[in-house]
C-alpha cells in the first residue's frame, strides 16, 4: 500500500520511502540498465564509451518513459487487475470447460502433432537446420534437466556431461575413437548403449554427490562439467583429444527390407527427435504421477518428513539424476552422428548453464514450460540474428539470460508455464511451510 | 619424489597463489557465515575489482615506471581502487539479486539461480562495456627477484602480495573480533533469529557483510591481475577454486578460508608438478571432491549458525 | 491456477505464432540489376574469445571485394559482388547452421571460411552436399584434406608440414639436442606439436612434452595465467636449450615473461599463432627479443603491394592486420580470379572446377591447390624478433641445410 503524503517535515522522507516511489525508482534505473544493455559497446581502449553511447543521447529517454510507463501499470494493476481477472476468465471459460473433457484434449494433441509434423516442410533449409540442431536438441536437454531440478529439486550445473557421454559414446561405438569397441555399431543401433552410458553416468555422478548439501552438490556439478571438457581434452588417446573426433557416420536403418539412411540434411532428423521427444514427455507424466513422482514430490517439499516417512532419498535423487541424463544421452549421439564431428569445445559449462536458464524460464517441473522454454529463447536470438531489432548483439546474448534469469527468480520463480504443484509448494515455502526444493537437510528461510 | 626437485620454487609460487584464493575465500566464508548461502557471484566480484585497479592505475601511471616509495603509494592505490570497485559490486548484487529474494522468504534454489544469473550478467556486461580482451595492469612496481630461498626465487610481486594480504587479513580479524558490525556477523553467523531479537539489524548486518567480502575479493581481483591481466571471464577458475579452499578450510571459519588457501595453492602445484599442467584444474576439483566425501566440515571445522 | 498458464499463453503465444508463421518468406533473391550480383561470404568466428582472429581475416576479405567492384584488383568485371560476413564462433556446434544460412542463400557462390578447423570438420559435409566452394584461409587440421571433399581448399599449409620444418630448424640451426615442448590443448597446437614431436624424435632430439590449458584471459581457455610460474621453474630445472610453443600470441607471452623471469636462458620458438605485433606488446621488447616465430607465409611487410594492403585494410577496419589476414585476402581474390575467369554466369559448381585448376599470384603465395584441396608448396619461413620489430630470417629449406 502506498503511503499517503501528509504535510510537514518528514513527509518528503516518507514519500521516498514509500512502495511508490520506491518502484518508480527501480522502474527507472532498471530501463537505464536495459538501455546500457542495447546501446552500444565499449571496448578496452574506450570503456566508457558504451556507457556515454547508451545514456548520454535521447534514446535514454526514450527508455526513462518506458520505465515510468512500466511503474504506472504495475502500480495500477491494483486498480485494473480485477477487470483484467474477471476479462480473462470469461475468455478462457469456454476452452477451459473443453480441455476438461478428455477426448477433447485427444484432438488438441493429435492437433499439435500434425501440426509439428506439418510446418517444418515449409521452412527453408536454414530454419530447418536450427529446429533441429538449436532448438530440437535443447528441447531434449530442457525436458531432462527439468527432471532434475524440476521434479527432485536439485542444481545440476553439470549437465552437459551426460550430453557429452552420449556423443562420444556414439563416436566410441562406432569406432571413431582411438579405442576401439568390442564390436562396430551402426550408430542408429547405437543409440540405446549412449542413452545407457549416460544414465550410467549420471548414478556414478550422484551416488557419492546426493549427500551433499544443495550448494554443494551445485559446485560439484558444475566442477563435474569442467571437469569432463578437461578430461576429453588431455585423454588423446581415448578421445581424440582437442582435435575431436571426425567421420561418426550417419544413422542408417537396415531392417530387413526397410532401408533408410539419414544424410546431411535436417529434417529427417527432425522427425527422429519428434519421436523421441514425444516418448519423452509421454514417459515423464506418467513418471510424474507414479509413484517416484511422488516420492520425488515429498523430498522436494520436506525431505527430512520424506526420510522419517520412510522414502530412501538417496536412492529417488539418483534416480532423477539417472532418467535426466537419458534424453541428454540421445540428444548427444543425435548430434554426433548428424555432424560426423564432435570436439571437447563443444561441451562448455556455458551451455549447462544456458540449459538451466531454459528449464527455469519455461517452468521448473513442467512438462510444457521446459519444451515451450527452450523452443522460446533458443528461437528468438536466431531470429534476431535474421532481423536484428532493438540493439541486440548476439555476443551479448548472455547478458540478457543472465538478467532473465534474476528477474525470473524475483518475480515468476515457477516460470512462465508453472506446474500447478510447484507453484503452490513456492508459495508455501515462502510463507514458511517446507521447503521446493532439495537444497538443505534441514528446512527453513533463509536468514 | 615427484615434486622433490623443484620442491621451493613450487611452494613459493603456491603460496603466493594460495594468498589470493584466501582473499577470495574469505568472501565466500563471511556470506556462507550469515546465510548459509554460495554467493556464486562473488567470481564477478573479483572481476570488478581487476577492472578497478586497472582503470585507476592506467589514469595515474599511465606508461611511466615508478620505483621505490611511490612504488608502495600505487600498489595501495591499486589495492584501495580493486577494494572499492568490488564492495560497490557486492552490494549493488545484494540489494538486486539476494535482498527481494530474503524478502519473500523464497526457497534456496531460488537464491542460487539468482546468483548464477546475477554472476552471467555482470561479466558479460564488463565484457560488452570493456572490450573483451585483456588488459594488463600498468605495473606499480619493478618485478624482479627480491631474494632466493633454498634456491626458490621470492619475487617482489610475491612479497606484494605477502604484506598486503597480511594486512588485510590484520583488518579483517580486527574488525570482526572488535567492531560493532563485526558482533553483529557473528551473533547472526551464529543464530539470525536471536541476534535480531536482541535488536541487530540483520537487513543491514547481511549488507555490510557483503561489502566486507567485497573488499576482500575486489582487491584480491587487483592483486592476481597484477600478474595476470585483467580480462571479463578472470572470475570464474579462480573463484571456484577459491571456494574449494573455503570449504577445505572450513565454511564459515576465518582462519579456514586462510589455511586452505595456502593448503589449496601448495597442492595444486605439487600436484602438477608430478602429473601435467594441463590436469591443474582437475587436480583442484580433486581435493574438493575429496574433501567433501571424506571430511566435508573441512580441516578447522566448520563455523555456521543454525537459523531455525 | 489453469486460467493464468491460458493468459500467459495466449499472451505469449500469439504473436510468436503470428511471427514465427510468417517467417519462411525470408527471400533472399538477387535484385534486378543490369550486372549479375553474386555474393562471396566468409565464415569464422565473429563473437566471443576468438573473434580478434575472425575480424583480422573479414575485414580482409571485404576490402578484396570492396578493391574488386571498384575495379581496382581485376578490372572491369561482368558482375558486382557482394559481401556477407556469417559468425560461427569457432564452434563445431554452430557452424552446420551458420553453413545453412549461406547454402540457402541462393547469391553465395563461394565461401572465404570456415576460419577453423573443427568448424570446417563440422560444416564441411553439408557445404560439400550442396557443392559450395569453401577456400579456408587458416584451417589447417590436416585430417580435412582426407576426407574426400572436392570442394575444399585452403590457402595454407597444414599442421603437418609447419611442425616437422620447425623440428627440422631447431635441429640443424639451432642444434639442440634436447626440445621442451608445450601445446595450448587447442585443436590447432596439439596437432602442430605431435608433427614436431615426432619429426623431432626421428632425428634424434630429446622432447619433453607438456600441455598447458590456453589461459581465460587470452581465449577463454580453462587455464590461468598461475600455471605458468610452476611450468617456467620446471622447464628452467630442466636445462633444455630451446622450448618450442605451439599456441595463440597472448599464451605465448605469458609464457615467455614467466620464462625470462625464473631466469631461464635458453631459445623460444613458436608457430604462425604468434606472428603477430601484439606478442611483442604483451610480452614487452625485453622479453620477446630473439624470439624465433615459424610461419608458412611469406613476409607481406616488404613488397609494394604488400603495404598497400596493410594500409587500406587499417583504413577499413581501424585496426592492423594480424594473423590470417594476408592469407584471407589472398584467398577471396583466387575466388574473384576464378570468377572472372568463367564470366557473367557464375555458378557454385563452375566455380568449384574452377579453383581446382586455378593459378593464382597472390600476395602470401602462388595460389594453387594440389587434388585434395591442399595449397601446392609448402614453404615455411622463419621470423626473429629484432629490437622490437618481427623480421624474417629466411625459409626453413635454406636455413637447415
């Protein structure tokens, strides 16, 4: 509630101080942050001259009114936010009462996969490499790192190493590496020994991990994800070290008389990672509402009563680790094999990281939210790398994750597409009631 | 042994190392200590103060090559330029990243990806503002072999580092055994709920204890790219194996966060020494994985307050 | 709870979806002029740790199509070309989608790029499916001429012939008898570093080999600069006469300082990462003179045409060449010779045929590709650093006799 000025002395100290005022100020300072953000750069032998090119010329005022602008809707959505509500809910009655029904929910996804079979057929052949090389894959790794942090509430900031298991495992069996396998497979056979490799990896990573304490585990992880690029690095003679590994061949499917082999180009692949995703989501809901959805629903909103109810947590962490890890491990032979090329470059800490701000945007522990996410901000900088708009520079895309992801947690920490049950157990946490996450043995806010 | 040979000149060079991940580590410690919180974006905080000391000393030495007393009077300026630069970021992260979250009593995984957020903005930002390639640090002071030890060469930049974290690490312990702002981080170290009973103001005892570290860190950042340069990604290998340090040493614990440090840079060059440069990394998130499974309160025990 | 997730989603998703069903009507088609426009792209890293390396090689590559329209390099020619520049990032996993971008640009009929390696092991196939010609002016991964790509050339040599010729200097030159080797765990200096290893080893010379991550300062490497002090006391302990460094310009000189400051005494050779001006800035005059640096290019600061080029790039870019810059001008006008060559109707297979018998004069080298895309003629030359300033010493051939 806004204080009401009164006359005075202190009144002007009041008025600072009150909400108003005071969300007019971050208004305004945040819009000259953004400015600063799509003005232009500086450089080592002019670093103010980012900051002099961004806020000393008109277009700073440009983003001053916006961010009053900004300040006067949310401070009257006080006022508005009862029409809005009662708006929204007349439109969204009718589809509501629909989606209710389930045959109708049938159709809606029957809809929406003719249509994911459909469009791709019409983009050009640039748009269709980026649905399957930046957008598909990480869609993949999105729905597998929402298991970790969405369903059991961990911090994995190593994911990429099971990505990366699955990719050399791919070049492993295929007989790309340096070692040699027992015997040579056809990488679209290989395809369940990656997804097995990383899984495997992901319960050697968390049996002696998942003790630890939240942050803990997150350093670990992130150490693990530097760790792994070192490795693959420094092993030449097991992974064809910094130079990579060329000549992973292509998927080929020879089954009796059914004969395919999937070239160069994107879209066959497409069609295999559509498989792939739609069992993926498949697998993950009914995984959800089972029984280990459950249990990983408990550890997440009070482990210590999850462990006095009897639940082995250790064993449901690792579990989540383990199926999270499986897409990565497909995504990662997918890749390997429709490139023919991977090196120790391509597995950063950067993109663990970038995954992490996908699953987070669309909505940790939903299904939707992490495909929707990922789809989202994988697509737009493609896009404004075609039609650049508004001052982005592509080098700079992180700084705008990194600012999203603060605002996220501020504002919209279940994301943009919450589940229903994460959602509410944020709420309860924030009054005191559990905790959402896995992070600490013992519960409790934070100071 | 594997390292016998070159035994001093290894430690040496791992001390003065490790003198710099103890400044950092004592960030990391002293935040832990009050919020049982990593402050993941402590690395952006050593990183700001690289950039502090390096725009002030390029504004006042420019191309010239100081000696003797005016050596000392630049390297505290130095220092002071890194210190501030990183207290500014400290709090400035605090307030934005850490403080609405508190408010909102929001879950721990809330308060790391902030951070995480927070750390990736700010050093791409100094990236897009700064230029994204190195800058080296006019040098306040002629670097050459001060004395040898046992055949290990000590060199000034050593000593530099030597007296000024002493000092600092003087300060600190002053501060936090006789300040009012000290009494305050450890009666909410040790019971946050108690402490502002007894009327501490923990909003402002949690914000100055940001800035302490940011003191810290920031000119910790100056110190190691005194030798290094100064560049926007310096923060994260060192920061991490900072942090592996603290946790050595103790999370929460002063004197830890000092001990494994040193412990931490010593290590790390032995082990190199019997393995490869290229595994030095490795070999660091070795120890702290080790450390973890095996006596995860670290060598001096932990020192945390217990906040329900 | 079930109505906010259909605001936000409506919210969110009508426009995209306005947007995103909009978007295959990019048309990219050539406008209607009196003279054909063809357009020459270059790919290579743009953004990120290695874009210094990128920009060195683009801006060289505009100024040869900028010299070419003008009429300047080739004359009158019967069409105007067109640049376009397309970042990678030096990432294999990139590059297959910066490579798309310019395949189905239906104007590009050639390709100054991938800038490197393991982009161009990445791209390759697909810029080989769609016969689009790729004439790379610093990929030199030796395993890239081996897989069967007809439409791949590059202007340099690769890593197997700058190693062993380097093995070969320091032996006979230099007459070490034992060889401290270092590599940066890039792509580049660990192949360049095996051929010098193994040619050093075959003629009797003692190598000890070490890999040093590449520090985050100078490419975002996982490495920092603390590594050095323990590896310069090792290598100073270990009495080598000459340490041989296979990396990027700004290790180098990291490594060089902590090398002089322990006190040791013996020689310092690097490869053709480290031609360049900023070594001796980093490194500082004291430290980086006598320093031998190896390159399979010829000295461009001496011939006429040479400073020229060093001008007019400076005046287009506002920064001097570095390294690769000569190679990638030299490498657009062989596409532009080619070009001219066939005449108004230029095609990306016309121009593949072409550049594989193509004879070029260029201003780093006679531009000829051997059968498998290589260059013909592998001369590798030695530079010193000399009272601050890289002077060339001579070809290794005549050097190490």
């Amino acid at each position: 509630m806004s204080a009401v000025p009164q006359q005075g002395p202190g009144s002007a100290a009041r008025l600072w101080r009150s909400t108003d005022a005071r969300r007019l100020f971050s208004c305004v300072v945040g819009a000259l942050v953004v400015a600063v953000i799509t003005g232009p750069s500086g450089s080592s032998s002019s670093p103010t001259s980012g900051f002099t090119g961004s806020l000393f010329r008109p277009r700073a005022l440009v983003f001053v009114a916006l961010g009053v602008a900004l300040w006067a809707v949310m401070t009257s959505r006080r006022r508005f936010g009862d029409l809005i509500r009662r708006a929204n809910d007349r439109v969204v009655a009718a589809p509501r009462q629909l989606l209710a029904n389930r045959w109708y929910r049938y159709v809606v996804y029957l809809a929406a996969f003719a249509f994911a079979i459909w469009y791709p057929t019409i983009l050009s052949g640039y748009w269709q490499e980026v649905l399957v090389d930046q957008i598909g894959v990480f869609v993949l790794l999105a729905l597998g790192l929402n298991v970790v942090v969405g369903y059991a509430g961990l911090l994995d900031l190593g994911y990429i190493a099971f990505y990366a298991i699955g990719a050399y495992s791919a070049a492993y069996w295929t007989g790309a590496l340096p070692i040699h396998p027992p015997m040579h497979l056809n990488p679209f056979w290989a395809i369940p020994f990656a997804v097995l490799a990383a899984m495997l990896a992901g319960v050697v990573l968390g049996a002696p991990t998942l003790r630890l304490r939240g942050d803990y585990l997150a350093i670990v992880t992130l150490g693990f994800g530097e760790i792994i690029q070192i490795v693959a690095t420094n092993l030449t003679g097991v992974t064809g070290g910094a130079q990579g590994v060329i000549g992973i061949p292509h998927f080929s499917l020879h089954a009796g008389s059914l004969k395919y082999v999937w070239h160069v180009k994107a879209l066959p692949y497409y069609y295999l990672l559509l498989v792939f995703v739609v069992i993926a989501l498949a697998a993950f809901r009914s995984l959800e509402r089972s029984r280990v959805g459950r249990c990983w629903a408990a550890i997440r909103e009070d482990e210590v009563a999850a462990e006095a109810s009897g639940i082995n947590v250790l064993k449901y962490k690792v579990m989540a680790f383990s199926i999270g890890a499986s897409t990565s491990g497909f995504a990662g032979i997918l890749t390997a094999s429709k490139i023919g090329f991977i090196e120790p470059g391509d597995f950063t800490v950067q993109l663990s990281i970038l995954i992490l701000v996908l699953v987070v945007f669309g909505g940790m522990g939903s299904l939707l939210g992490a495909v929707l996410g990922a789809a989202v901000l994988q697509w737009l900088p493609q896009l404004l790398r075609v039609h650049p708009l508004f001052g982005f520079q592509p080098p700079d895309l992180f700084i705008y994750l990194g600012a999203l992801l603060v605002v996220m947690m501020i504002f919209r920490p279940a994301g943009i597409v919450p589940s229903r049950r994460r959602r509410s157990e944020i709420g309860l946490a924030e009054h005191g009631v559990g905790t959402a996450d896995a992070m600490s043995a013992a519960g409790g806010p934070v100071a | 042994m594997c390292f016998t040979q070159n035994f001093w000149n290894l430690f040496i060079s791992g001390i003065a190392n490790g003198l710099v991940y103890a400044l950092i580590a004592l960030g990391y410690t002293l935040v832990y200590g009050v919020l049982q919180l990593i402050n993941f974006a402590h690395s952006e905080v050593f990183m700001s103060g690289g950039f502090g000391g390096y725009f002030i000393l390029n504004a006042v030495i420019g191309s010239s090559q100081p000696s003797g007393l005016a050596s000392v009077g630049f390297v505290v300026l130095g220092i002071l330029g890194g210190a501030v630069a990183g207290g500014v970021v400290a709090f400035l992260l605090e307030r934005v990243a850490y403080r609405p979250l508190r408010r909102r009593n929001a879950p721990r995984l809330a308060f790391l990806i902030s951070a995480i957020g927070a750390s990736y903005f700010m050093y791409n930002l100094a990236g897009k503002e700064f230029g994204r390639d190195a800058v080296s640090i006019p040098s306040p002071f002629t670097n050459g072999t001060v004395f040898t030890v046992f055949g290990a060469q000590v060199q000034t930049y050593y000593i530099v580092i030597a007296v000024a974290t002493l000092v600092m690490l003087v300060l600190l312990d002053r501060v936090v055994a006789g300040t009012r702002l000290g009494k305050g981080i450890r009666a909410v170290a040790q019971d946050s709920q108690t402490a502002s009973l007894m009327g501490v103001n923990i909003d402002r005892v949690i914000s100055q204890t940001f800035v302490l570290g940011g003191l810290l860190g920031g000119a910790a950042g100056f110190l190691f790219g005194l030798n290094a340069g100064v560049v926007y990604t310096m923060g994260f290998t060192p920061s991490l194996k900072a942090f592996t340090a603290a946790v050595l040493g103790g999370i929460g614990n002063i004197r830890g966060a000092v001990l494994g440090g040193l412990v931490l840079g010593v290590a790390e060059n032995l082990g190199v020494a019997c393995t490869q440069s290229s595994w030095r990394d490795v070999i660091a998130f070795g120890i702290l994985v080790l450390v973890l499974l095996i006596r995860p309160t670290g060598i001096l025990g932990e020192r945390l307050g217990r906040s329900a | 709870m079930h109505n906010k997730w259909f605001r936000f989603l409506l919210m969110l998703g009508t426009p995209f979806l306005a947007i995103a069903l909009v978007l295959p009507a990019t048309s990219t088609g050539a406008s209607a002029a009196s003279k054909p426009t063809y357009t020459i792209a270059y790919e290579g890293p743009l953004s990120g740790g290695n874009a210094q390396l990128g920009l060195n090689m683009e801006y060289a590559v505009e100024l040869a199509i900028n010299q070419a329209n003008a009429g300047k390099s080739f004359g009158t020619l019967p069409f105007q070309l067109k640049f376009v520049p397309e970042d990678d990032q030096g990432l294999a996993s990139v590059s297959p989608t910066a490579a798309q971008a310019l395949i189905t640009n239906p104007s590009v009929v050639a390709v100054v790029g991938p800038a490197f390696s393991g982009a161009t092991k990445a791209a390759e196939p697909a810029f080989n499916a769609a016969g689009l010609a790729t004439v790379s002016p610093s990929a030199t991964a030796p395993a890239l001429a081996t897989q069967g790509w007809n439409n791949f050339f590059r202007v340099v040599a690769d890593d197997n012939a700058q190693g062993p010729a380097d093995a070969l200097y320091v032996k006979k030159v230099l007459k070490a008898k034992k060889v401290y080797t270092l590599d940066d765990a890039s792509a580049y200096a660990s192949g360049l570093v095996s051929a010098f290893d193994a040619k050093a080893q075959s003629l009797g010379m003692k190598v000890k080999h070490q890999t040093v991550q590449g520090t985050t300062q100078c490419q975002e490497g996982t490495g920092d600069v603390s590594e050095y002090p323990p590896l310069a006391s090792e290598i100073k302990s270990s009495g080598d006469p000459v340490t041989f460094y296979a990396g990027y310009y700004c290790d180098f000189a990291l490594l060089a300082k902590a090398l002089r400051t322990q006190g040791y005494k013996g020689k310092l050779v690097s490869d053709d990462g480290s031609l360049d001006n900023h070594f001796i800035a980093e490194a500082g005059a004291r430290v980086a003179n006598s320093t031998l640096i190896s390159c399979a290019c010829a000295d461009e600061t001496k011939s006429a045409s040479a400073t020229s080029f060093a001008k007019q790039f400076k005046t287009l870019a506002h920064f001097s060449i570095g390294t690769y810059s000569a190679e990638a001008y030299d490498a657009t006008n062989t596409v532009i010779s080619v070009m001219k060559s066939i005449g108004a109707n230029v095609s990306r297979t016309a121009v593949v045929s072409g550049l594989r018998t193509v004879d070029y004069k260029g201003l780093t080298k006679t531009v000829k590709f051997q059968s498998n895309g290589d260059i013909s003629g592998t001369a590798v030359y030695i530079y010193q650093v000399k009272s601050g300033k890289i002077t060339v010493l001579g070809l290794v051939s005549k050097l190490a006799k």
